[in-house]
C-alpha cells in the first residue's frame, strides 16, 4: 500500500486538498521573447499583443505602441523597431481589432455609446493599466517604468484618454499626428472638446489636470494633405485646421493660451520633425522621437495659431 494511503484521515485530506491547490496555482507568464514576438494577455478579454526585445535589452522601460486606424498592430510593432534598438525599450503594440473596438469604442475610447455615457470601467481606455500588468507580470518587474506612443487613430485614443482618464502611469504620454484633437474646452462636443459630457467629468479642475498632464503632442511638418483618405473632414474637425499638422499647432497654441491667462501649468510638449508626412515608420525613426518620448523639455511654442 503506498505510504499516504495509511496516514490518518484528517491529515490525507488536508495533503490531498494542498496538491489541489498547488496545481491550480497559475505559474508565472513567460518572459516577452528576444527578437519579434506576439502574446496573449488576458484583461477582461483576450488581447494579441505584438512586441520586440532588441538583442541589447538590459532592463530598459516598456514602450506601448498604438496603432491606427488600419488596425494593423503587427507592422506598428515593426515600426517601432528603431526605438527598441535606439533606446533598448521593450515594445509591445496591442491589436484591438474593428470587430471588439469599433472606432467609437477605439479612436473615442467607449466613453459613449449611442449617445449615453457609459461607465469608467467599461471604457477601452480601462484596459490599458491591465495590458501593462500582464507584460509587467511576464517580465517579472511589477515597477517596470512605461511610455505610450500612439500615431494617427492611436494618437487620438491617447489624447483622449489622457483627458478623461489621465495618464494611466505613464511617464510621458505621445501622439504622433492624430487627425482630430480633443481642445480643453466645453464648447465642443466630445471627440473634440469636454461638451456632452456628464458634468463631473468636465469641471474646470478636470481641463485643469488635462492641461498639466505629461503630454506630448508629436508632429510632422509634411503631413498638410487636407485630401488624405483617412482625415477626418467632418466640420468639427474641420474647425481644428485643414490638414493634421494644423490642427496640431492649433490645440497646442489653444492650450498654451489658456494656461497663460488662467496661470496653469501646461505639461505638454510641442515636438516637430521635418518634412515627414503621416507615417509612422518615420516618425518612429526620426531624430526627434527621442524628444518627444524622454526628453526634458519639448519645443515649445509662443501659442500663435496655425492657419
């Protein structure tokens, strides 16, 4: 007769109830592969996450990548392979495909749905703090310090969110030529300014806080096609400028001249890069990046307009 079969009752339980246990234990998530690699992180829902561990990695911050509008996370992570390499980040480019994330639910975050507000914890913007959990987790570095970098649509669930959810963390939020900005105002609707929105999350503390949020507004100065497909021609947006690098200029002066008159501190950063249009493989490997992800002090402005 094996030996535990002739312990007492009681204690064979209690052993049998520990093996239990231990097994159901989770064991601990694989460490993000050296090279290109892609992982399923579990938030509420699956998520594939598309990343890059530069054969130099030693440690170095998290760098989140969001893509845009074309919902192609695998080449945003290939983009984003110069920053991996440059700066010896970890990358890591969720995919929040049309189906689950339809751009009400991406570009605007789920803050509304057919009209209503919907509450903070069903917002995608709910999601990011999970996403870097789960990559925190498999590293095995709960304090890992982290970057978002989002181009295009991206960008725009990053001022977004950043205005309504804050930075998540972050210690420098990035949006690279967004094609609509959200102003901090209450005189547009949401999407473009705090209006519509229920009251408690427009308080003039709240534009406050977005204000002094670690922000920085990332843009090429080629990307002036007002006929470009993929912008946003509506006439709210159309307000903001006629082409991305316009509107750009025109929520940061905006920002800039309400701190001024109102004596807020303004987190953000203007950082520009030469004659790149809107893509984001070169606004990834431009120069600038650097200033626009880790530097100390962006390129500040005077608050005049575009036109």
């Amino acid at each position: 007769m094996p030996r535990f079969l002739s312990l007492r009752p009681g204690l064979r339980l209690s052993l049998l109830l520990l093996a239990g246990l231990v097994l159901a234990l989770p064991s601990r998530a694989e460490p993000v592969p050296l090279g290109k690699g892609k992982v399923t992180v579990d938030v509420g829902v699956p998520l594939e996450v598309f990343t890059y561990k530069p054969a130099n990695y030693a440690g170095g911050p998290l760098v989140l990548v969001f893509h845009g509008v074309n919902r192609n996370a695998d080449d945003y992570r290939n983009f984003a392979l110069t920053l991996g390499e440059r700066f010896g980040v970890l990358v890591a480019a969720p995919y929040f495909d049309l189906e689950r994330f339809p751009n009400d639910a991406y570009q605007r975050g789920g803050v509304m749905k057919a009209g209503r507000p919907q509450p903070r914890e069903q917002w995608t913007f709910a999601l990011v703090p999970k996403i870097v959990a789960a990559l925190r987790a498999a590293e095995g570095r709960p304090d890992l310090p982290y970057y978002f970098l989002g181009h295009s649509a991206g960008g725009q669930f990053l001022v977004r969110m950043i205005a309504l959810a804050g930075p998540l963390g972050a210690e420098r939020v990035v949006a690279a030529n967004p094609g609509s900005h959200l102003f901090p105002t209450r005189a547009a609707r949401y999407g473009y300014g705090f209006g519509g929105l229920p009251e408690e999350w427009t308080t003039d503390e709240a534009i406050r806080r977005y204000l002094a949020a670690p922000l920085t507004l990332y843009l090429g100065t080629g990307d002036r096609n007002p006929q470009d497909k993929n912008l946003e021609r509506g006439e709210e947006a159309m307000r903001q400028g006629p082409y991305r690098h316009a509107r750009g200029l025109n929520c940061f002066a905006f920002a800039t001249n309400i701190t001024t008159q109102l004596g807020w501190t303004l987190g953000w950063r203007l950082v520009e890069t030469p004659d790149i249009g809107h893509d984001a493989a070169k606004m990834f490997a431009a120069p600038e990046v650097g200033q626009a992800l880790f530097g100390a002090a962006g390129a500040p402005r005077d608050g005049s307009a575009a036109q």
